[in-house]
C-alpha cells in the first residue's frame, strides 16, 4: 500500500472579504463540501485562517462560507473553474 504524500497548506480570508462576520468555514472537495467541517479561525488583523493538511500534487475545488449564507471565491487562488450546479429531485 503506497502512502498518500501530505502537504500542510494555509488558507487565508482576508478581513475585507469577511467583515463582521461571525463565522468562515472553508469548503471543498477535500471535505466533501461540508460546510461545518473546516471553520476558520479569526485572527487579530481580522483576517480569517486555517491551516489543512491535503495530499500534495493534487488540485482542489472549494469556497469560503461566511455566517452559513454567503459564499466567496479566494481571490488568490492559482485558477478558477466555472462549475454549473445541477439541483436534485428527490421526489421520484
């Protein structure tokens, strides 16, 4: 069994981003898109942080989720892709 190589990667939410929000989670493919999973942790500056430890070599999709009704590209992020949302019908 080959071990997966893990590198720790650190998320930043700038304060512009995220003013007076009460809560920032990120979430993503790393986490199943769990919006619960990853809260970040608000720092003095007013940036939001977290540090997560992923398997390098891999690309991620994710957002930030700020007080669990606005969602947030990261503007630093190395590119961004268009992902149409498809809604489930439950009712068959």
């Amino acid at each position: 069994m080959k071990l997966k190589k893990l590198r720790r990667i650190t998320f930043r939410l700038r304060k512009v981003a995220a003013a007076d929000s009460k809560s920032v989670c990120i979430v993503g493919d790393f986490n199943n898109w769990n919006t619960h999973a990853a809260p970040m942790k608000k720092l003095k500056d007013g940036d939001c942080c977290i540090e997560l430890d992923l398997e390098a070599g891999r690309e991620y999709l994710f957002r930030y989720l700020i007080d669990e009704l606005k969602w947030e590209n990261d503007r630093n992020a190395d590119k961004y892709v268009s992902i149409v949302a498809v809604e489930r019908d439950d009712r068959k």
